[in-house]
C-alpha cells in the first residue's frame, strides 16, 4: 500500500558508480510496473515499465529486474550522473483495473 | 500527441480563503483522472479519482472535494482551506491505448496556506 505519512528512504551513491534501487510489492494480481522519476517540484516522469511476463526489461543506462516469486522490483542504473538525483517511485496495477498502487519512493543522491 | 496541462503552478492563499486548481487533458478520450498530493519529503497520497464525467470517488475523507464537468477537465476545490492543506498537487490520467497502457502526471501545483 501507499506509505505517504514516512520519510522517504535515500540512497547516496558517488558520479560514474552503478546505483539499484529496491522495491517490494505485495499484490500477487498486479501484471504491470512502472518505475517515475521525480526531480524537485516536478512531477513525476516515466523511466520504464515491464509486464509480469518478463523478469528483465532494459532502457538507455537503466534496467529494470522483476522477480515475481518474492514479488521485487529493482532499477539499476548505469554510470549514475548527477541528473540522475531525484526521488525514484516504484508503481503497480493489477490485471483488472487501471489505478496504480505507488512505492514510497527512493532518494537517489548522487554525489560529484 | 497527449498532453496533461495543470495550473497555476505555484499558489499561496489565506486559511479560510477558497481553492480551485485546474487539469485538462489533450489528446485522449475517456481518460481515468487523478488527483495526488504529497508532503514535502513524502509519498503520493492519492485524493480523488474519476473514471467519468460526473463520477469521483474519495480515497482520503478531508477538506477538498473534486469534481469533472468534462471528460478531459479535472478540478481540485476547497471552501475554506487549512493550513494542513499545504503540499505539492499533482493531477494524472490513465488511459489504454491500443493496446499499451499511459499513465502521466502533470507538473503539479505548490500550494501554501498561510
């Protein structure tokens, strides 16, 4: 479910180093995850998503893991730059509707 | 190509003092629309969201009300705003499209009540 009331978690990494971020899911229904990138006081912009008939999906520096049996998503990022700091949501929907269920979000700091 | 549009982008407004922010959408048909909010430092608190015209369901009970007089037009509203208000609104819609599914945010309101 939503965590909204919690700080978000962070994740500090150095400018060049590969950088994974986690999350846990817990609707065994749910066939379609996103991963949102949100920069500071914008809103959040699409990075990738993958269908539960995959485990592996790969974008340009960023790949996306899923692991249905203990139901957890990762996003790994390539040579991590410092565009790359912002708050990073994990998102699913079930097979039958259209709302998505949203992580609690990752800080990413990338330090130069 | 479809678009999400929401405004004003930055609000500062009295307590007590009445809220209206604005999402239209282009593009699309028969999107679903959403209505977020998020404290600073937080997660996405889904509000309202509406799959019609006229039809809006509430996820969290509190002090703002939404409403969709068009298909493509979402409004956020309050008669008298607290100071717990306060946050980033973000609107989104949901639509499937041949097949693949879209789910977009727009680029959100920053709403202080002082």
């Amino acid at each position: 479910g939503e965590s909204v009331g919690l700080h978000l978690p962070t994740l500090s990494v150095q400018e060049g180093d590969n950088s994974i971020i986690n999350c846990a899911y817990s609707n065994s229904a749910s066939d379609y995850f996103i991963w949102y990138k949100q920069e500071s006081g914008k809103g959040p912009q699409f990075i990738i998503d993958i269908r539960s008939n995959m485990d592996k999906r790969q974008g340009q520096r960023v790949t996306v893991l899923l692991n249905k049996t203990v139901k957890h998503l990762s996003l790994q990022i390539a040579a991590t730059q410092p565009g790359d700091s912002a708050v990073y949501f994990c998102a699913e929907k079930e097979t039958s509707g259209s709302r998505l269920t949203f992580g609690e979000g990752t800080q990413l700091t990338v330090n130069p | 190509s479809q678009t999400i549009h929401q405004w004003p982008a930055t609000l500062v407004q009295p307590v007590g003092s009445p809220l209206s922010l604005e999402c239209t959408v282009e593009g699309t048909s028969n999107p679903n629309l959403y209505w977020y909010r998020q404290a600073a430092g937080r997660g996405l608190q889904l509000l309202f969201y509406s799959v019609g015209i006229g039809q809006i369901s509430s996820e969290v009970p509190q002090n703002l009300s939404a409403s969709r007089p068009q298909d493509r037009q979402f409004i956020l509203s309050s008669k008298k705003l607290l100071l717990s208000d306060s946050g980033f609104y973000l609107c989104a819609w949901s639509v499937w499209d041949s097949g693949v599914y879209g789910y977009t945010f727009g680029s959100g309101t920053r709403l202080t009540v002082v």
